[in-house]
C-alpha cells in the first residue's frame, strides 16, 4: 500500500481505537445508520449464464486454493487419513502438508491489511482475552482454519486432499494452472469416495458445470463459431446431466470429454496451444470463484469482523491468482467490493468496515489510472456504479442518515461516492478527455449533494410546520406558517455550517455558501407565492416580512463568512440570492396602507364637508363639527400608523403627513369656497360726471332712487348665492374652524415626532428636525384662508349688507341730511355679532378688516359717490365730524381696536379729508401740476385724464380730479367742462 494510504489509514485505527476505548458497544451502535437501512445489493460481477449456487462456488474455490497451495508448496502433498488427523490434532501443530497451509496461528499477531485498510482487532477476540495459545487449541493451521472459515465438513477436506494426490501422481508434478481441475476430479474420484450416491451425483453435476461455464459459457477466449468442440461438449454434459457419467480412463465418453476439454482449454489468443489451462479465468466466474475465497477473511462467528489472520489467508488466497487469471487490480476491486458489501448487508453497523472499504477504493483510483483494460474497466464501472448509486441514495438526502454523532460516516460516504464518481468520469469516460470541465467532479458531486439534500431538508421542515399548525389550529396567537418556516429555517442553516459544512468543505470549499443559498432559494419561493397573494397589510403579513428578513440577513451572513477566503469572494454565491426585499415589500405595503387611509380621509373630508351648515351655535368653541371630525381621524390614522409592527416609520412618515397635509389643504380650500373675495363685494366705480352749481336741482329724488336701484343690483354681483351658509355668523364660523385646525397642526406635528422617538425606527432625529415642516403647506392655506375670510366677511358687511345704509344713501342729496349715523347703528350690531362669534385670537383681525372695509367705504362715497353726491367746502366739518364717529366706534374708548391700530390704517383717509376743505382755484392748480409732473411736455397742450388707479392720494391726479367732480361750485364744473368735457349725469 502506498505511504499516501498508510498515513490517512493509520490515524483512522487511532481515532476507531480511541472510540473503542471510550465507548460501549451500543454508543458505537447508535453512531452508525439505523440498521432499517439495511439492502441487498447485486453483485456487479454479473450473473453466471448456469445455475452453480453459491455452496457450489465455494466448493470449487476450496479446492482451487488447496490445489493452488498444493503447487506452489515446498513439500508434496500428502494424505493423512480421518483417525490419524484427530488422534494427532492434539499432539501436534505440524502436518503434513505444505508450509504455507501448516503455518502456526501464533504468527498474525499484528495484521498489516488491517493496519493499512484502518480495521481495528476483533471485538470478539478482545472481548473475551482469548490468547494465541487458546486459538491454536482451537484450530492449528491455517489451512485448518481457511476450512472452517468457508464451511467446508472434514469429510469433504479429506476427500479433495485424497484427489489432489491422485491428481498430483497422475499427472507427475503438473502445476495447477496446467490442469483442468475439474476434468482430473472426475478422473480421481469414484462413488465410493461419497457417503451416498446422491452426494457423487450433486459433485459430478457440480463439476460439469463448472466445465460447461468456464469453457463453453464464460470462456476467456471467445469461441470459434466453426470449431465443433463446443457442441460437442455441450453434447457431452446434457447427456451426462441425464445419465451419471462413466469416468473410467477407459471410457470412451470420458477420454472423448478429456480430449475436448484440453482442447478448449489450451487456446492461446494467438492460435498456438497454451501451456496454461484457461477453464476458471473467464469473466464473471473467476470474480464469483474469488469472491467465495474473500468470503473466507471475515470471521463466520461474527459476520462484520475482519480475522486476525487475514493477512496469511490473503497470502495464501493470492497464490489462486495463476488459475483464475486475477492480478492485483482484479484483487483490490474484489476485496473492495467485498468490504463494502458486507457493511451494507449486515445491516451498516460495523463503520470500520466502510472506511476500510474507502482506504480500498484509494488504492483503485491508483490502479484505474494506470490500467486501460477494457474487462476491467467494465467491471470496475459497474462496481463503482453500485457504490455510487448506493452512497448517492444517502448523500441526496444526507439529514436524514447523518447526524452530529457519526459525521465521521458521512466524510467516509461522501468519499467514496466523490471518488466512484470521479473514476468513473476521468479514468473510464473518454468522453470526458475530449471535453474536460474547468470544475472539478468532486466540487460538482458535492455541489449536487448539498443542494439536493437541503432541497429535501426544506420540504420536511415545511410538512412538519403544516402538521404542527394542523394540531394547533384552535390555539390562540399562533405564529404564521412562515414565520416558523423561516425560524426552523435559520436554525438548519446554523446546524448545517456547524455540522456538515466543515466536513464537505473538503471537496467544496464553499459548502456553506451553497446550502444557505439553496436554503435562500427553497424559502424564497413559498415567499414569492405568498406576496403574490397580499392584498392589504396586516400583522401577519408583516410578521411573516419581517421573519424573512432576518432569515434572509443570517443566511447572507453565513454566505458571507463562508466566502472570506474564496477567488471571487463569494460573488458567486451572492449572486444565487437575489434579495427577497422584504424591507421593499414591507415599504410598498405601508405604501398601499397609507394611500388606503388618505382615500378614505378625503372621502371623510367630503362627506363632513356636504353635510356642514358652518353653525357657530354647533359647540362653545363656534368652529365646525366636521373639522373636529377630520381632525380626529387624522389622529388615528397617526396612531394606526405607528401602531404597525414596522421598522421603518421614520421613512415612510413624510408619505403619510404629505397626504394629510394635502387632505387637510382640500378641507381648507372647501371651507372657505364661495365665501368670496375683497372684490366680490366693492362695487365697481361710476364713470366720472361733473356736478350742478345749483344745491338742489329738479328731479334730485328721483335720480338718487335710480342710482340706488342700479347700484344695488351692481352690489349683488358676485355675491353669494343666499342660502344660510355664507351669513356673517357662518363666516365667523368658518374663520374659527380654520383657526383651530392651524392650531392643531402644530400639536399634530409633536404627536408625530413622539411616536416617532418611540419606535424602533432608524433616522428618527433628521426626520423628528423636518417634523416642523410637515403641514406647513396646511398652515399658510390657513393662513391664506383667514385673510381670505376676514376680509369677504368685512367687505360683505360693508357692501352688501350695510350697502342700503352706506353707498345707497350716506350723503345722498343735502350732506346735512344725510349723514353717518344710521350705518353706524347698524355696523355696531354686526360689530357685536362678530365679537361674539369669533375666535379671541382672530378678533382684532376681523374687526381691524371691517373698520378699513369701512373707510374704503367712505373714501369710496366721498370720490366715487357719482352724480348724486355733491360736496360743498362747508360740507366738510361735517364729513370729518361723521369720520371721527366713524373711528370712535372701532375705538370704543379704549374697550376696541388700539388707537395705534386706528390711526395707522385711517392715514389714508385723513390725508385726503383735508382736499374736500380746500378751495376750488387751489385744488385746480395743484391737479394741473402733478399732472404735468407725471405726464411731462407732452400734457401741456392738453391736460390727459388720468387712469382711476383705486389708490387714493392727495398727490396722485385721479384723486384730485374726484374731488373736483363732486365739488358743487363753478369754477369746478367749467374746468372739467372745458378740460375733459365731463357731463353734468350719468
């Protein structure tokens, strides 16, 4: 055996010695498969063509091996008769006979086969401390030894050893492989040298058909289809097989079988008469003939255990070498076969066996490399076929054989199955020289194995949690189905690079990376089907998510770990991963979730919003119930939120408050709908007339309810529709709900950042900073929106509802008679109404916009009044006088607006107060020149109109030119006259 062999098999005896030592039979037992594995294998040998049995087989071997020893011996046979054998089997261990079969027992104290092959002393030997005295009491040679060992009577010993003498005589000192030993044992014995005739009967058959195999059905030269032998002989043996064969010398029948039988027998391949006999060394008898002998090595008193002596009966086994046409391949093959055979039949319990049997197969990868032999090599692929058709039918399914205790067994399986494979593929398979693959056959068989086993690993771990979830369908708070898949999952992959990994990283260096990404693989396909069926988040699915990132993580870090030290660093691996993007799945789930919730937020926002009547009276605080209503759905849509199992909050929070900040705008922007504007309610300016010098003129009444009607009807426009909702207790109302909501904002937003600072999620304080931000969008629309509100509901008290006392009537005719006191009486009710109504902290606001809608209003009567209002210089102590009321009310000594307040929004009014108490001439002059100014040369020749631009200045000329209009005096109604042609009336 090569030093290669040696060294690995040496330390296997040290580990099998060391277990030995340290544990019992049962450990032993208990570490090896389960012995319901036991098989039958065929042989790969093939089937003999006759029906010699296999009693019949060893029979023959026996007397191969005696006749063998017999030749090859120093000393000639002899015979000692049955009495004087057992009279002297006491007395002495010599016989005689020759040396090698009369070697004492006491010579095999240390078995080199053994040694080499890793095959530890036999248990029943050391069990019972018998010595080599007390085994050569027993059996004193060999040869005595060899008979028991293949079941062979004495009776039948001394009949063969009789005839190898006669044989020997008869044939003055042939060897055996000169003789056709079956021929010249029909010779040699006679009926009488059988306790019966039915026993001579059974010996001849046995011996004509070993005739009838070796030379007519398994010849190792094939037959000449015109030679007449074969017929003949056949001939021969069917009539001797009916009719018991005379084997007299002088027999015809016989000497005419005699001369067939030789010359069958002595071909040469190449024509010439072969000194050598070829009747046992045909393919398959010769292999079954030495199978009977190899038998003989494993002790009949214990099946699984190798004998002591294996070492001289291989010895002597060798020596039928010559007559079965065997050689040291043939042996090493048979002898492997043999090992392999007995571990599997006897139930797979005796490892040494199967490791002996892989230190063997070492020694035949050696061989198959160096012999091309075409018989060989058939019969070596179909012994490795059988070995490898066996260890793949445990290595395609390696958990269910192999545990933590016997990994010794599965490195020993996993080589043998590697190496059948590769001989097989390099050193039988032409094929594969002519396309040699860049990976190895080693790498591809594990790579196979590994697969397929956790393929078949994942499947009952799948069946197990079905039949576990089954048997607790009516527990509470059971976990999802592939929430423990994934657990038990994760724990085979940490079992699998703890236990087996190591092992098969032998032969592939990256075991562990290919089982977690077959692990990967076989669970991501249940998870792909099960996201495929998602319709809504729940926390099931988001259990189930949530398990699978983590599976998929710990299989990633094992992959990871496992590829440190590989080519291309895993890259190879990682790529047989696609990410199962459970944190993806989880976030468009959330996704789907969140837009779910803002549907149905805007469809609550709508709903609230038909059935609001925008009531003051509806709570104490006078804002809308369906902002209340709103509000409180946003609240939970928060809570829901943060309430998912999920760690991603912080991320997917902006799409959240984003898509309330946008329900929250659409409420905002339908609250203050229709309300109108600033300039829904002003009424549009008249076209510029000059007035009468005369105080009075006919028809003044009737003219003024004419303007007043049309006016009237101009206020209208763009007004409301009439219905309850736009009344100014409803504005008040309106301005009060979206006061609240921007006030609930800001606490909505500290909500947010709250929860958020109790999750689990990541980011939490860039995202917590931007919380600040996250409705301020909603909050300018509020802001925007009030304005809006306050400014529709100061003009419409002004224009629309107060119109009949102010632009309808306020210095109508005599400035005297008709003076500010009746729109003040009314604007001190809505004034109070409002107060009452609005929100503490929009008060002011609303007041400040109603007390500068009503200067507006005055300053608009005052230049824009039309025809019928005509202004004296007298008329202006009391024009300021009805201002200063004016004021005094919004001032309210001291209980109203501040007067700081007052007096910066009444400047307007109190700069152009004083152009009405300014003389014509004056007022004229100053117009011209300011008109000059802004126009330059070009208004010299003729003074332009200037455009109405709504800005009311003293120092701005459409100002001026309205005062001149409405002033009642000459020089006025000529200038406007000769300057711009003004007529006297609409």
């Amino acid at each position: 055996m090569s030093n290669r062999l040696r060294g690995r098999t040496s330390s296997q005896v040290k580990r099998h010695n060391q277990r030995q030592e340290t544990s019992t039979t049962a450990a032993v037992e208990a570490a090896a498969m389960p012995n319901y594995f036991t098989e039958t294998l065929k042989c790969p040998f093939g089937e003999l063509a006759t029906n010699l049995s296999d009693s019949e087989l060893r029979e023959t071997a026996y007397e191969i091996l005696i006749g063998s020893c017999r030749s090859s011996g120093g000393k000639p046979l002899t015979y000692i008769s049955q009495s004087e054998r057992n009279s002297e089997r006491a007395a002495t261990p010599t016989l005689t006979s020759t040396a090698s079969l009369q070697r004492s027992l006491t010579s095999t104290a240390a078995s080199k086969v053994k040694k080499a092959l890793g095959l530890k002393s036999s248990r029943r030997r050391k069990a019972s401390g018998e010595s080599d005295s007390e085994r050569v009491k027993k059996a004193v040679t060999i040869g005595e030894m060899l008979r028991v060992q293949m079941g062979v009577s004495e009776q039948t010993d001394s009949r063969v050893r009789r005839a190898l003498l006669r044989v020997a005589a008869a044939q003055l000192g042939k060897r055996i492989e000169s003789i056709v030993l079956p021929l010249e044992m029909l010779q040699q014995l006679k009926p009488s040298d059988f306790p019966n005739q039915g026993e001579y009967e059974a010996w001849l058959r046995r011996n004509l058909k070993l005739l009838e195999a070796g030379l007519l059905l398994h010849p190792l030269l094939p037959l000449d289809k015109t030679n007449t032998a074969p017929s003949q002989l056949r001939q021969i043996i069917r009539g001797a097989l009916e009719k018991p064969l005379e084997t007299g010398k002088n027999n015809e029948t016989m000497q005419a079988l005699r001369s067939i039988v030789l010359s069958l027998a002595c071909r040469n391949f190449d024509g010439s008469v072969s000194e050598t006999s070829h009747w046992a060394d045909g393919f398959p008898l010769n292999l079954r003939i030495y199978q009977m002998l190899l038998e003989a090595c494993f002790d009949v008193n214990d099946e699984t255990s190798v004998i002591e002596e294996v070492d001289e009966v291989l010895e002597l086994i060798k020596k039928t070498w010559v007559v079965l046409g065997m050689n040291q391949m043939l042996h090493n093959l048979c002898f492997l076969w043999i090992l392999f055979n007995r571990y599997v039949a006897a139930g797979q319990m005796e490892c040494d066996l199967l490791f002996a049997a892989n230190n063997l197969l070492m020694e035949v990868e050696k061989d198959a490399k160096a012999v091309k032999d075409p018989d060989y090599s058939k019969i070596l692929s179909s012994t490795l076929s059988a070995i490898l058709g066996w260890a793949e039918k445990k290595l395609v399914a390696y958990h269910n054989y192999f545990h933590s205790d016997n990994t010794e067994l599965l490195e020993c399986v996993v080589s043998m199955g590697v190496l059948s494979a590769k001989i097989m593929v390099e050193d039988i398979s032409h094929e594969y020289h002519k396309k040699r693959k860049e990976i190895g056959v080693a790498h591809e068989r594990v790579d196979m194995y590994i697969r397929s086993s956790l393929r078949t690993a994942f499947g009952q771990i799948m069946e197990k949690v079905r039949s576990s979830k089954r048997s607790a369908k009516n527990q509470q708070k059971q976990l999802p189905f592939l929430s423990i898949l994934a657990e038990d999952v994760s724990t085979l992959a940490f079992s699998e690079k703890a236990i087996f990994s190591p092992i098969l990283k032998r032969w592939h260096p990256l075991a562990a990376g290919v089982a977690v990404a077959t692990l990967h693989s076989c669970y991501g396909n249940e998870l792909k089907q099960f996201v495929s069926g998602i319709g809504e988040l729940t926390p099931d699915i988001l259990q189930v998510l949530r398990a699978a990132d983590k599976l998929e993580k710990d299989l990633v870090q094992i992959a990871v770990e496992n590829s440190v030290n590989s080519e291309d660093g895993g890259k190879s691996i990682i790529r047989e991963m696609p990410p199962y993007e459970a944190e993806s799945v989880i976030s468009n789930l959330v996704k789907s979730w969140i837009k779910t919730r803002l549907d149905r937020l805007k469809e609550w926002v709508d709903r609230n919003l038909q059935q609001e009547v925008w009531d003051p009276r509806a709570n104490k605080e006078r804002f809308a119930p369906s902002a209340v209503e709103v509000l409180r759905i946003v609240d939970e849509a928060l809570d829901a939120y943060f309430l998912l199992p999920i760690s991603m909050h912080a991320v997917l929070l902006p799409d959240l408050t984003t898509g309330i900040d946008r329900c929250l705008q659409h409420y905002i922007s339908k609250a203050k709908s229709g309300c109108g504007t600033r300039s829904t309610f002003v009424p549009s300016m008249p076209a510029l007339t000059r007035c009468s010098t005369r105080s009075k003129f006919p028809g003044v009444f009737k003219k003024k309810e004419k303007f007043r009607t049309a006016q009237s009807r101009k206020s209208q426009v763009g007004t409301t529709n009439g219905n309850g909702s736009f009344g100014i207790p409803q504005l008040c109302c309106r301005i009060n709900t979206l006061q609240h909501i921007r006030t609930e904002l800001d606490a909505l937003a500290k909500r947010a950042v709250a929860h958020l600072r109790n999750s689990e999620s990541t980011h939490v304080d860039n995202i917590a900073n931007r919380m600040g931000k996250a409705f301020e969008h909603s909050a300018a629309t509020c802001v925007e929106g009030i304005q809006q509100l306050c400014e529709a509901a100061a003009y419409k008290v002004i224009f629309h509802d107060l119109s009949h006392v102010l632009w309808d009537s306020l210095y109508i005719g005599e400035v005297s008679s008709s003076r500010i006191e009746p729109f003040l009486q009314e604007l001190e009710h809505y004034l109070e109404v409002i107060s009452l109504t609005v929100h503490d902290r929009v008060r002011t606001r609303v007041i400040t916009e109603v007390m500068k809608a009503s200067f507006d209003g005055l300053l608009l009567v005052l230049l824009a009044g039309g025809p019928a209002r005509a202004f004296r210089l007298q008329d202006y102590e009391t024009i300021a006088e009805d201002f200063k009321f004016l004021t005094d009310l919004f001032w309210s000594n001291g209980d109203g607006l501040p007067a700081d307040l007052i007096e910066k929004f009444s400047t307007t009014i109190k700069a152009i107060l004083p152009l009405f108490h300014a003389d014509t001439d004056s007022l004229i002059e100053q117009f011209k020149y300011i008109t000059l100014e802004s126009y330059g040369s070009s208004a010299k020749s003729k003074l332009p109109l200037p455009p109405t631009s709504g800005q009311w200045s003293p120092t701005e000329p459409n100002t001026l030119l309205r005062v001149l209009c409405s002033r009642s005096d000459e020089p006025a109604a000529k200038f406007l006259k000769k300057t711009y042609n003004l007529p006297k009336k609409l």
